[in-house]
C-alpha cells in the first residue's frame, strides 16, 4: 500500500506543469515513513557493554563515543544499533 501511495503522490506532483525533478522527488522522500531508533537506559547500555560502570559510560559520551538523546539534563537515552556497534566493534 505504500508505494501504490507514493506513486500517487508522484503522479499527482508530475501533473503540476512547474514542478521539476527535484521539486517531486523531495516530496517523495518527506512522504516515506522514518525508521525511529529504540532508545535504551543508561543501565541497559552498561549492559549492553559488557557491564561498564555508569562513570565509564559517562567518560565514553564525553569523548563523543556515544551519542546520547537528552529529555532533560539527567534523563538520557542511548541508541540500542549505537551500542550494539561500540559492543561488537569496538570503539573506533
């Protein structure tokens, strides 16, 4: 069903006689769904990482290891696919 609605939305921009290429293919793109990212806790990521401290965890976020999502100052989330790459790859 998406794309059958996209094609629609193709087609109805294409009868437009002023929208060009990139005009239709930008409103595509912003009309496709965004893939949203699970979120873990700070003690799921310690977890995660083979049972880092939170001080450790803290350290690597300062380091721009990892990359933190802020609700407010002391409420933060971290990017499960984040922290499964560090876990499996190493820092880089």
């Amino acid at each position: 069903m998406l794309q059958s609605t996209i094609t629609a939305i193709r087609m109805l921009i294409a009868a437009d006689p002023e929208a060009d290429d990139a005009t239709i293919n930008r409103v595509v793109e912003a009309c496709k769904p965004v893939k949203r990212r699970e979120l873990v806790t700070s003690k799921e990521a310690c977890t995660m990482l083979g049972g880092i401290t939170r001080m450790t965890l803290h350290k690597w976020t300062k380091r721009g290891m990892l990359h933190p999502v802020r609700f407010t100052s002391r409420n933060l989330r971290f990017d499960r696919a984040e922290i499964e790459h560090l876990a499996n790859n190493g820092a880089q």
